[in-house]
C-alpha cells in the first residue's frame, strides 16, 4: 500500500508518528513524506555555520533516513513549478 504522510514541519513526523511510520514501512508499506513548511531563508540558528533552512532539511532528512523514508520539502517542489509557498 502507498501511504502519504504530508506534515506542516520538519520535525512532525517523527516526533507525531515516527513510530508508526517506521512500523508501516518494515511491514513492506511505501511511505511517501511531505514536509510542508520550512525556516525563513534569512533565519540562523545560533552555533550552526549554515542557515535555519539548511539545518531544519538536514535534520529532517536524518531522522527520515532512520525510518526508511525518503523525504519531499514542498518549498523545493514549489520553487521547481515557480509558485510561491
């Protein structure tokens, strides 16, 4: 079965359902994730060199990868189609 997970931040899933998640992929389940909603691209988190967004994607894509699943940002597939979020 494809199951779409679409979450507002990059932290949701995994501290919503990261459990289920992970038990519905090990089942053989694809899991599709969006991440709706990103860091402004001006904000910084203090004692990181990169900026808010760059550090929110990178965690995000870590905890994806320990359950299995590959994650899709909406604000990379919006700016690919030219609209803003």
């Amino acid at each position: 079965m494809k199951i779409l997970i679409y979450s507002a931040h990059c932290d949701d899933l995994e501290t919503g359902m990261g459990g289920t998640a992970k038990l519905l992929k090990n089942a053989g389940h694809e899991i599709i994730s969006i991440v709706t909603t990103l860091p402004p691209r001006d904000k910084r988190y203090e004692g990181f060199d990169e900026d808010a967004i760059t550090t929110r994607k990178r965690e995000s894509r870590e905890a994806h990868k320990y359950l299995g699943i590959d994650p899709q940002f909406l604000q990379d597939i919006s700016e690919e189609l030219n609209f803003p979020v």
